[in-house]
C-alpha cells in the first residue's frame, strides 16, 4: 500500500503535468498575443485545414539578442570583448593612448561609444580574431561560465525569457524547426545555444569574421582573421536565412528595428504566416525602452509598420506573468 504522502505528491505532480500538458505557455497571460499564437498553431499544422502547411516547411525564425534573452544595458557580446580586452591588454601598450581601446580600459563607455560602429568592429575584431575557432568556443564557453549580468548578478545564460522558451518548444512540438537568425556572432552563440534554447549549432545564423584553413604543427584548424565577413542584421537576416536555411519562414519573431526584413520577408512568402515583435516595457522586470534607445530600438516606424501589417506585438508587460526563468 502507498503511503499517503506519497500518493498526495504522486497526484501533486501529476496534476501539474496534466496543467502543462493542457497550457503548452503557462508563462503566458491570457492575452489576444497568446491566442494568435495558438491560433496560428493550431491552423497551420491541422490536417485538412486551408492553411495546413506540411512539416518541412514550418520554420520558424528568432532573433537573440532581446527577444530570447535580455540585451540592456548593452549587447551580452561586447561585455565578452570588453572582458577580453581588459584581459589581453598587457600584451598591448599601445592601446593605453589609442581609441577605442583607451577609453574601454578607463571605463569610459560614453568615450568608446563615440567611437561609433568603426570603434565597436576594432574592439570585435581584437578580441575576436588571432586564434582557431576551437580556441574561441573555449574562451566564449568558460567566460560563461563566470560571467555575470551586472544588474541582477546573474549569469547571462539566465538573463533568457521564459516565455520564449515555452514558445520555442510549443513550437517543436508540433513539428516547426527553430532557428536563430541574430545580429550577434554566429560562433559566440553557437557554443550554448542548444544547452540554453535547444536550438543546435547548425540551426544558428549570424554575423561572422572571415575564417581560412591551416594546418598547424600537422593539425587541421580555422583561423579567425580580424576581417567582417557577414553583417546578420536588418536586410542581411533575410539573406543569412536564404543562405544558411534555404526556406522562408512562416513563423518569424523579432523586437527592433534590426528584425523588420526578416519580419517582412517572412510576410512576404505564400500561405498563413505569423510575425512577432518583443516590445520591452516592463521597467520593473525588465527594461523599459523603445524609440529613443541605441540598443534594441523599437522605432515609431516599425510599431507603424506592425499595425498596418497586422503583426502581433508583445508586452512583456502585460503578456507574460513571468520574464526570466525562476
């Protein structure tokens, strides 16, 4: 016979399973944001609907930085070459008078940010470039290791939104192949992102340095030279997913103006199609910023362009009940 506390917990357990099983985003208010999701679910993958789409074809794209995980008070990437930066600089004398080196290592944010993009590609390129991509997932997986958000003190792999990840897998569950399709390195991401997201490495698209094969000491490597060679943002995201992909998505999700081609060239493809939009404006959990921020800018143009589209544009403050993993 089953001890009652045991039954009691056995029930317990099972009760939520069964919620679970019945609400695939418990994270999720009771919102018209959530019904279009499962709206749209439900229509594309139900046999002999007008919009059933066959399995193959149900891809579903999603930006990283602020739209699966936090991206404020500045991308999580530059933190890491900032770190890096820090760290190489003995080696590098010359980086104590010359910008935007300078000003990164008296800790001057305002003097690198003047820099403008020329300055935050010199800083990449120096923490980025010199060694073999497998030297460089090392150092991208040990600095996660360690490294914390500076607002709440947690490590950046926490710092991702709940919410996402139930949609992530809402998603896969009925047969959709998520992708990341992001702005941010290809080969920063690509070490974690199956751990965090369950979005494997071949499933990751986006920015990337120019590589080129040697062998060294008889070893086979790729070496990362300081050479742009794909910017993955705005109208280079439909041309990384052509590229990389090979399908057009039906299902794109996104927060600034760096996803709006993406959302568009998703739009654009036949049949039933769903665009997502992460509007930041929980200051309390979150952050709060829009227009007006250099990060993450969710213009008055693009929140325009929602509307007349018809795109689904989520709160975070009044759509989900939760933001981060507790």
């Amino acid at each position: 016979m089953i001890p009652s506390t045991l039954r009691n917990i056995a029930i317990s357990s099972a009760l939520v399973l069964t919620a679970f099983a019945a609400d695939p985003l418990p994270s999720w208010n009771e919102t018209d944001s959530k019904k279009a999701i499962t709206d749209f679910v439900e229509k594309v993958t139900k046999e002999g609907s007008s919009d059933f789409v066959p399995v193959p074809e149900r891809i579903a794209t999603f930006d990283n930085d602020g739209t699966l995980w936090t991206e404020q008070p500045m991308y999580f990437q530059l933190f890491f070459a900032i770190d890096r930066v820090k760290e190489m600089a003995p080696d590098h004398p010359e980086w104590k008078t010359k910008e935007p080196f300078a000003s990164l290592l008296k800790g001057d944010m305002k003097g690198v940010a003047a820099s403008g993009e020329k300055g935050i590609l010199e800083i990449v390129a120096a923490s980025h470039a010199g060694m073999s991509t497998d030297e460089f997932e090392k150092l991208v997986t040990a600095w996660l290791a360690t490294a914390k958000h500076p607002k709440t003190g947690k490590p950046f792999t926490e710092m991702i939104f709940q919410p996402m990840l139930e949609l992530l897998e809402y998603l896969r569950e009925n047969d959709f192949k998520t992708f990341i399709v992001s702005g941010g390195g290809i080969e920063f991401m690509r070490p974690w992102t199956e751990k965090v997201y369950g979005i494997p490495p071949e499933q990751v698209v986006g920015s990337s340095i120019k590589t080129k094969f040697e062998m060294k000491d008889g070893k086979p490597l790729l070496m990362r030279l300081p050479e742009v060679d794909f910017i993955d943002d705005k109208v280079g995201k439909p041309v990384g997913i052509n590229s990389h992909i090979g399908r057009r998505p039906i299902f794109a999700a996104g927060n600034s103006d760096g996803d709006r081609q993406m959302l568009e060239y998703t739009q654009g493809g036949d049949g039933a199609r769903f665009m997502l939009l992460v509007h930041h404006d929980d200051a309390e959990r979150e952050y709060s910023y829009g227009a007006d921020s250099k990060i993450g800018t969710f213009s008055d143009d693009l929140a325009a362009e929602a509307k007349k589209s018809m795109w689904t544009v989520v709160s975070m403050k009044d759509d989900w009940k939760i933001v981060h993993p507790e």
